[in-house]
C-alpha cells in the first residue's frame, strides 16, 4: 500500500469514528463549514488582485467539499468554467491580455490608495501630498 492508500485509510477510519458519534459530528461538520467559508470568502476578495486568488478559492472549496455533496459540485463546476476561461483569454490578442492586465493594475492601485498605503509611504519619504491619503 502506498503512503497516500495509508494516509487515506487512517484518516477514513478517523472521519468513521467521528461520524458515529452525532454531536461530535454535528461540531466537526459546523467546523468544517466556517473554516471553509472564511477560506472561500477569503479567496473571493483575493481573485481580483494578483497572486493565488483563485487558489484559495479552490481551497475554501475543496475543505467544504470534504464534508458537503453541494460543495463537490460546486467546486468541480468552477473548475471548468475556470479552464474555459482561461483557455478563452489565452486565445486572445495582445489588446485584450493587456486590457486586463491594465484592470488589474487598477484595482490593486485603488485598493492600496483605499487603504491608505500611499499615504503611509509617502510620509516615510517626505512625500505630503493630500491626494496621496485615502478618502476613508
């Protein structure tokens, strides 16, 4: 048997144990369900900027779909319409690859203006522009 056969026998012999006892269960499927849903919030607002955003999303998924049959298909779902997408973009001219690389830049530069980092970093180096601090 191989290490991950082992892995995946001791941790179903584990989840069997679990499952026999409803209100250890119940706790285990609630826990399961907000550790996966602060993932999967926690990867939705990381999609727009650059970086794993949609590996934490797939994350948060994959922990909910451990215990929920809704979130199996979900996740299986979003992973095809994620390779459509970008099989899609990648068949796309340089105009349109730049337009949204153009977006991102954007949002990230928004949202570092939002939170107040240029600001922050321009005191540092004796920048005090008033446009420079965040609106909030």
């Amino acid at each position: 048997m191989s290490p991950f056969q082992e892995a995946e026998s001791r941790w179903k012999k584990w989840r069997a144990r679990i499952a026999a006892k409803p209100s250890l269960n119940l706790g285990y499927r609630i826990a399961v369900g907000v550790i996966g849903a602060l993932v999967l919030a926690a990867g939705v607002l990381a999609i727009p900027y650059p970086g794993p955003g949609w590996l934490i999303v797939f994350a948060g998924l994959g922990i909910l779909a451990s215990e929920f049959e809704w979130a199996h298909r979900l996740l299986r779902f979003a992973r095809t319409k994620y390779d459509e997408f970008m099989d899609w973009f990648s068949r796309q001219s340089l105009l349109v690859k730049g337009a949204g690389a153009l977006l991102t830049g954007v949002i990230v530069l928004a949202t570092l203006w939002l939170l107040g980092t240029f600001g922050l970093v321009g005191a540092w180096v004796g920048l005090d522009y008033p446009w420079l601090e965040s609106p909030l």
